[in-house]
C-alpha cells in the first residue's frame, strides 16, 4: 500500500504509477475481494489522473485511465465483459468510443496480439507447472493437462505465426519446448506502443483456470475484431467498383474463424469445478455483450426484429443502433451488386461460395461454443442474464444468410 500512498502525496504522475503494488494485491485476493480501503484509494488515484488528463492526454495517461477503470468496475458497479477482459487496454472494440490507433489496424497487429495472448497463456502454465509463480494457486491442473493445453496452444497460433512468416521459429520438441519457443517468439512481438498485457489480467478470483479463461476470451475478442474487420470491407467492396474483391475478404475471414478451432479445445481442458467456482464472481460479464461478434452477425444480415429487440442487442446498444440505423449488410449489397449486373459469372459465383464457407464455419462456431458451454455450465443459467444453454440452442440455428 505504501508506494500507493507515496504516490499519491505527489504529482501524481502516470508514468511512475506504481502498476505492481497494485496488481500484486489484485493478484493475492482475486478482484472481487479486494479492500474498500484500498479500492478506495485507486478511486483517488483515478480523480487526481483525471483531473490531469484534461491537458495531459498522452498515451501514459491513456492507460492508467483504462486501468483505473478495469480495476474500479466492480467498485463502481459497473463490471461487465469489456472491463472483466480488459478490452479497452488491449485497444479492442468495445463501446461507441473505440480506440483504433493506426497501429492496431491491419491484419499484422491482429496476429501479433493473438500469439502473444495465447503464448501468455501457456507461459503461465509452464511456470505454474515448474512452480516458479504462486498467482492463481488454487486448482492446478496435472502434468498431462498442462502438456495439452501446450500442444493445443502452438496448434491455435500455427496460422498467425505462418502467415506472420516465422512458424519456423517454433521446433518439433516436446509440448512444453515448443510452448517456450512460441512464448520467445511472442516476446519479439512486442512494438512499441503496444498494449503491456499484464495489466490486462485482472481475476476476480484466485483459481488457476481462470487465467486461460480470460486469455481465450480475449484472443477470441482480437478473432471477432478482425473479422469484423474483413466483413466491413467486404461489404464496401460488393457496393463499391469490384465487388469480386468482396471473395478474398470474406475467404480470409472464414480462415480466420476455422483456424481458431484448437481455441475451443483449449478452453475445453478448462477443470468444470474450477469454471464454477470462479464464475460465482463474474455475474454481469457475459460474451452476449461481445460487440464484435454481434457485428460480425449483423454484417452478415439484418438480424430479425425479435432477435434485434432482444436481450442478445439490448446487451450492446451501439450495435442495436447501427442496425437500426441501416447498416449495410454483405447480403444486401451482394444482392444489389448482382441485380445491377455489377457482379456476375464466375465472380459471383466465388463470392457466392464464400459466403456459404463463411456461415458454415460460424455455424460451425456456434456448434462447438454451445457444446462447451453445456458442459461446463450444464442447466445453470448464463452471466448474461439468459437462461443459459437454452438461449444458445435456440441462436444457434439462426441463418447466417438468408436461406
Ligand atoms: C466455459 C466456456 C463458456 C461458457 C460456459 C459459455 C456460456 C455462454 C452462455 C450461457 C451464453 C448466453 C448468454 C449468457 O447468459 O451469458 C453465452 C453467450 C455467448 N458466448 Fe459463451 N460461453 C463460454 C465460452 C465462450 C467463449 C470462449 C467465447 C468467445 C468469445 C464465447 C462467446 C460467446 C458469445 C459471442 C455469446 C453471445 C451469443 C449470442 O448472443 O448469440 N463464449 N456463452
């Protein structure tokens, strides 16, 4: 507490913010029990910050800002998916004021930040194997858990790291060797002005499980972003000069999706006991407020309007108002683009299968999500305020197309 306090006597300078004082007590007790005291003085912390930030906006300020506030939702009584998984540090969408520095555009940085999530990931297992980390130490996994979860880990990276040009980097050993090289890779990664992903892990609780919970979920988030990404593009290019363009976005994006199976199978090693106990603290986040996923369905199709009036868009308001609003969607513009003679033959017939690859493998996505979910939730409702695994059975069969 005493270089918080110290710190707090002075200038309150964001750059000497002591970040480890405050994660370490973070860490010892897990977020939902930490301290009014010391909540307390965060939430000084963060007026004396924001009392600067008027005439200091500089990228310090920026985020001990975003960190005050993942730190402080559950003290303000506001936590919910985009705080518990620290999205706004790891400058991925989640409201209407999304930060998209030039940096984190492109499809390099997108790789970049999923194998350095997913390596995090498994470099914590291996240290939590050899025991050279007492965070998070309840529940640990055995010794052949952890050499899956590795295997699986490399298996979800091997596309980023290829198209990244450097899967040579990663060897043929052992699980663990080949987790160690993807987690030395990873270090690399890192440019300048790049989120610190330590200060985006952040458990309510102190299970160990908890940790490959949040990473999964946000490499997926970093997934959804990018495919949104490409949709987005793909609908500027089928109501744009060269809609056969469209073909190449929406190829990638459905790569991208299908490649990102072993992440499925890797949370799937998750311990059910652990999920449960954890999840006990997490009431409030739930992925039904993922704002990239509820985009990438909404550029697909306009959604219908109960589902559009339903709890699945009340849960993210600035989506629900886009679609309102007349968001293009890649059916309609292809639907022009076809009608108006600018798409035809082969072309659109490229598009065309595209865009049933791509509902495949988001049908597919959906499959495999409510599949996990029963098992580890069984008939328990969900942390979003539906009833559970009903609510995705029932979404899951919903046309990512209209049929
Ligand atoms: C232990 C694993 C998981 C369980 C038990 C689970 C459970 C659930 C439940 C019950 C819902 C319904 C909303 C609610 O009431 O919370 C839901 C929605 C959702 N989940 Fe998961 N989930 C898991 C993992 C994941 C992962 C890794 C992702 C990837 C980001 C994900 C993405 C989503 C999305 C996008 C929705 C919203 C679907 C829609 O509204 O159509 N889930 N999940």
């Amino acid at each position: 507490m005493r270089p918080l306090i110290h710190w707090l006597s002075g200038p309150a300078e964001p750059r000497s913010f002591p970040y480890s004082v405050v994660l370490e007590e973070f860490h010892r007790t897990g977020k939902h029990f930490v301290g009014k005291g010391f909540l307390a003085m965060l939430d000084s912390a963060r007026r004396a910050v924001t009392s600067r930030a008027a005439d200091d906006g500089d990228a310090a300020t920026r985020q001990l800002t975003a960190f005050l506030d993942v730190a402080l939702d559950k003290w303000d009584g506001r936590y919910d998916y985009c705080s518990y998984l620290a999205l706004r540090l790891l400058r991925l969408p989640c409201g209407s004021d999304d930060p998209t520095p030039a940096a984190m555009a492109g499809r390099q940085s997108r790789d970049r930040l999923l194998v350095r999530l997913v390596a995090d990931a498994l470099a914590f297992e291996l240290a939590a194997a050899a025991r050279t980390t007492d965070f998070l130490p309840q529940e640990r996994p055995g010794s052949a858990v952890v050499a899956k979860r590795c295997r699986l880990g490399v298996r979800a990276v091997t596309a980023p790291l290829t198209r990244l040009g450097l899967a040579q980097a990663v060897g043929t050993g052992t699980p663990a060797s080949t987790a160690a090289d993807v987690h030395a890779v990873a270090r690399d990664l890192v440019f300048p002005g790049d989120p610190s992903l330590r200060l985006t892990m952040l458990p309510v609780h102190v299970t160990h499980d908890e940790y490959l919970f949040i990473r999964v979920l946000q490499s997926y988030e970093c997934l959804f972003a990018a495919i949104a990404d490409e949709l987005r593009a793909a609908v500027a290019a089928l109501a744009g000069a060269a809609p056969g363009t469209a073909a190449d976005r929406l190829g990638y994006a459905c790569d991208l999706l299908r490649a990102a199976g072993p992440l499925f199978s890797l949370l799937a090693t998750m311990q059910p006991q652990s999920f449960r106990t954890f999840r006990q603290y997490t009431e409030g986040a739930s992925a039904i407020q993922s704002r990239s996923y509820k985009l990438i369905e909404s550029l697909c199709r306009r959604p219908e309007a109960d589902r559009l009036e339903s709890v699945a868009y009340q849960s993210v308001p600035e989506i629900q108002a886009r679609v309102r609003d007349g968001q293009p969607t890649i059916e309609q513009t292809y639907r022009s683009a076809v009608a108006d003679g600018r798409l035809s033959g082969a072309e659109g017939v490229l598009v065309a299968r595209r865009m049933a690859a791509f509902a495949g493998a988001l049908m597919q996505w959906r499959r495999t999500h409510l599949r996990l979910a029963t098992r580890m939730l069984g008939m328990r409702s969900g942390t979003g305020y539906t009833e559970g695994t009903p609510y995705l059975a029932a979404v899951s069969a919903t046309p990512v197309f209209t049929p």
